[in-house]
C-alpha cells in the first residue's frame, strides 16, 4: 500500500501544479508569455484527480483499522473524527465546485475566471496542508508554513510543466524570463523558510534524523534542489543571452528538463510524506533508514549522535561531483541531448550524498 500512497501523492501534486499553472499564466497578458494551449480536459482530470489521489492516504488509514472496528465504521471514523477525513470532506467539495466551474466556464474569456480557478485551488492545498505531519502538530504555524510551501512550489512546477509542454511557440520568452526569474526566486525563497518552519516543528536534530527514512527522504529533496537551482540560474539568465544572441534558439527543452527535476523533487517529498516523522525518542535499530545501514553498521539507540570527519573516499566523491556540475555545464553549452544532462544531474546530486554519508561518524 505504501507504493500506492507514493505514486497518489506524486499525482496529487503535478494535478495541483497543472492547475495552480495554467490559471496563472492564462492572467498573464499575451505580450508577457509564448503563445500556450492548454485543453479543457487536462484541467477537467487534474481537478477530478485531485480528491481521488488525495483520497489513498485516508483510504490506508481506513484499511489499518479496519480489522478491529470493521468496514463500514472505520470509514464513518476517519472521515468524521480523524483530522485527515474532516480535511478530505472539504477537499472532495472544493473539487466537485472547482469541475464546476472549469465545465462550465472554460476557457475564459476573462482574467476574473482565472482568478476564481487559482483561489478554488489554493483551497484545495489549504485543506491539504491541514492534514499534513506539521498541521497535526501545530493547527497555526504547522498549516500556514505547509501551506506556504505546496502553493509556492506549486506555483513554480504548474509555470515551467505548462510552458514546457503547452508553449505553441517561444515568442516573446525574453518578456516570459524577465517576470518569471522573479516569480522563481521568490518560490525558492519561500520554499525555504517555508521547509524550514516545518522542520522545526517536526524534526528535532537535522543531521540526527538523515538516521532514518524521513530524514533521508528530506536530505535527498535538499540535495535535488542544487541542480535544480543550477538550471534555474540556466533558464532565467544564460537563457537570455543566448536568446538575444540567437534568435531561433529553442529554450524549451532546458525549461522541460527543470520541470522533471521539479517532478523527483515532488517524488522525494511523496516517499518522506508517508514516513513516520523523526520527532522524540525515535532513534532505534529498528528505526534505522536500509540506506543509512548500507553506509553504517554501528549499534543505533535514542542517545546516538552524528558527527563529521573528512577521509580519501569523502575527498574523491567530492571531486567526482564537481566533476558532474562540469559537465552539466558543458552539456548546455554543446546542446547535448536533454537525457544526457538530467543524467549528470542525478550522478552530482549521487556523490553529493555519499559524501555527506562517508563524512558521517556515529557516536
């Protein structure tokens, strides 16, 4: 069931990125962006899809107590007491208004539908971040913080899937880069302090946690996001001189390729999402993340610490993934083809980690 929880959330995401992306760039005027085509039915499955995928977490729920209370009242449970069913019941009503609306009023012919379509989906995460690890632990700052970080990453993916796949053209990109460069910075940023409220709430030693599977879901997200700034830096600055350079450049490719970084980003937070939050006495044996173990066999027990200490190996994965940050350089400027960069991506962000897990020492 665990596969099954990842693959919904994974799905949940790119649905609401879909959405939160095509309201947002159909407000943006044509002299801003590229001519894009976004048909009415992928909004229509992404809004449907929403209350189904986000359903399997309250449905994994139910199955687990199933056997003690039965079927039929562990349903009526979870969906009028748990804290994860009363928000699933708005988001089921917030979706069933969001199809609605996109039936009856797409595409719009006015910025106001738009604007009611990004506000229904902002809804939709609202109710989202209400169930989540740091929504259960603190309702105020644990909500707006998770909040926070879905609709700014939202905002970020639904941009660069929807230009990536749904530009007609690359005209006026220039004007597109010049409003979007802001719009990712300010994502990154509140991605950030966003991430890192939340881990204040529930990871109470960072480097402690990478001990188990949450932490190591949250290192591996940290990590992707070194590339993924690196392609950002990319589209939104080198993109522009090469575009003023050459007219017929295609920057679409390299906005795709930022866009697939961005879905393992949204498959790393799925597989962590489902873990049991390292927060309190946590530290066991049992505890102990199989990656973690590949790096480190010592005995794990709660009062376990890590500390850092450099040696050969730690000192050649580094060099090999500086070697790796090269040739994603060199990839760009020889227009290699996308697969093969994404490859040196995945091989930095690779060596990067084990660095970090060959530099650790546990007392």
């Amino acid at each position: 069931m665990e596969i099954v929880v990842i693959i919904s959330q994974i799905l949940l995401y790119l649905s609401l990125s879909i959405l939160v992306g095509s309201f947002i760039l159909f407000l943006v005027p044509n002299k801003y962006r590229p001519e894009i085509r976004v048909a009415k039915k992928y909004l229509l499955i992404s809004a449907i899809t929403v209350p189904i995928f986000s359903f399997v977490p309250v449905l994994d729920i139910i199955l687990y107590i199933a056997p003690r209370l039965g079927g039929i009242e562990s349903f009526k449970l979870v969906l009028t007491t748990y804290t994860v069913g009363n928000a699933w019941n708005f988001t089921l009503v917030g979706s069933v208004v969001l199809i609605l609306f996109i039936y009856m009023i797409w595409p719009p012919h006015k910025k106001l539908y738009s604007c009611l379509g990004l506000i229904l989906t902002f809804g939709l995460i609202l109710s989202l971040a209400w169930s989540s690890h740091s929504g259960t632990i603190d309702p105020i700052i644990g909500v707006i913080s998770d909040f926070t970080h879905l609709a700014a990453v939202s905002i970020w993916v639904g941009i660069v899937l929807v230009m990536g796949w749904g530009a007609r053209n690359y005209k006026n990109w220039v004007e597109f880069l010049n409003w979007f460069s802001i719009v990712a910075f300010s994502c990154l940023v509140m991605t950030a302090i966003s991430g890192l409220l939340m881990m204040d709430l529930i990871v109470d030693h960072y480097v402690e946690s990478w001990m188990v599977s949450y932490g190591q879901g949250i290192l591996f997200k940290h990590l992707s996001l070194l590339p993924l700034v690196f392609y950002a830096l990319i589209n939104g600055l080198l993109m522009k001189f090469l575009i003023s350079k050459n007219y017929n450049f295609n920057p679409i490719p390299w906005i795709r390729l930022e866009g697939l970084i961005l879905l393992g980003i949204f498959a790393i937070t799925a597989f962590y999402s489902i873990q049991p939050p390292p927060h309190g006495n946590y530290l066991s044996n049992e505890a102990v993340s199989p990656l973690f173990r590949l790096f480190h066999d010592a005995p794990i027990e709660a009062r376990t610490t890590i500390g850092f200490a450099g040696g050969p190996n730690t000192i050649y994965f580094l060099f090999l993934s500086f070697l790796f940050i090269g040739l994603m350089i060199l990839s760009f400027f020889k227009k290699a083809p996308m697969v093969l960069s994404l490859l040196f991506s995945c091989l930095f962000i690779v060596c990067i980690y084990v660095t970090l897990m060959l530099s650790v020492e546990v007392h």
